[in-house]
C-alpha cells in the first residue's frame, strides 16, 4: 500500500491514479479529488449519462491507450480467476499495470484482478476487498470441478462458485 503523508497542504508521494467508469459516474469534483489521475478511451464509451459524460469531458484527466501486450496479460489473468470483466475494466487494469499506478475502483472483480497482478487498488466509496476471492468451475450437472470449457466427466456445462479456503 501507499502511504499518504501530509505536511501542511503538501501531500507527497502521491501515486498515479488510473479511474473506472464508474468514478465519473458517482463522482463531482473530479479535479480536486485526484491530484494524478488518468482514465482509459474505452471509459467513455461505458458512461450513459449526459452527466457522466460531461463529468468525463470537463476534467483534466487524460486518456491513455495501454500496450497490446498488457492488455493480454490482464485478460488471461481474468479468464485464470474466472472473472468477467469490461473491456473498459480491463484496460483500466493494464494501464494501471504498465504506469505502476493504483487503480481506483468498487468492483470487486476488478480489484480483485488487481490484487492478484499485484498492481495497487483503492476503493472509491466502499472498503476495499481484505481477501482475495478465489473462483472454482464445477459441473452443472455432477458438481465434479471442470478444467477448460465442459466437464470432463459428463460432458455437463461449468459455473463459477467460490472457491472455499
Ligand atoms: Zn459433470
């Protein structure tokens, strides 16, 4: 984790941050919140609201395209964790990842995507996740655990459940 000093006024090291879709959403006075924030094109198209949209307009926060090659890892990392995740969020996630900045966002999904690319989050009006959610497949149909797209054993279809620890 960053630590945040104040001296006075001064903040100082005051990481990079990249934000989600849904800061814009759920956020007024974007500039004043975050001092270094950056967001990725793919965000707006993720915003519905005139609001949102103008929120997005009107701040000096910069969009910035991640490297192809980041954005392959994060979405194998996705589909390892059995996710589902935007592509906005994903690009959030491999911005984040190539800049070294912390992610902000309440998506549980997304941090924990993060947490597992050891890449730095903070939530935006919730807490932060404390523990890493592991995600298993099992079989609809007989409940044995499915590696790769149907069960090996009946054929049946796999869902996500929670991994218990
Ligand atoms: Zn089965």
């Amino acid at each position: 984790m960053h630590l945040f000093y104040t001296f006075g006024h001064v903040l100082v090291n005051m990481p990079e941050k990249v934000l989600d879709a849904n800061v814009f959403i759920h956020s007024t006075g974007l500039n004043m919140r975050f001092e270094e924030a950056v967001t990725v094109p793919s965000v707006k198209q993720e915003l519905e609201s005139e609001e949102a949209r103008e929120r997005y307009e009107n701040s000096d926060i910069d969009a910035y395209r991640p490297g192809e090659e980041n954005v392959m890892k994060v979405k194998e990392r996705v589909e390892e964790l059995g996710d589902e995740l935007s592509t906005a969020d994903i690009r959030v996630l491999a911005l984040a990842l190539e800049r070294g900045s912390t992610v902000v966002s309440d998506d549980y999904g997304v941090q924990n995507v993060a947490s597992s690319l050891d890449i730095e989050y903070e939530g935006f009006s919730q807490g932060n996740i404390d523990k890493e959610m592991e995600w298993k497949k099992i079989c609809s149909r007989c409940g044995e655990e499915v590696e790769g797209g149907s069960c090996g054993r009946c054929g049946g279809e796999p869902e996500r459940v929670p991994a218990e620890s």
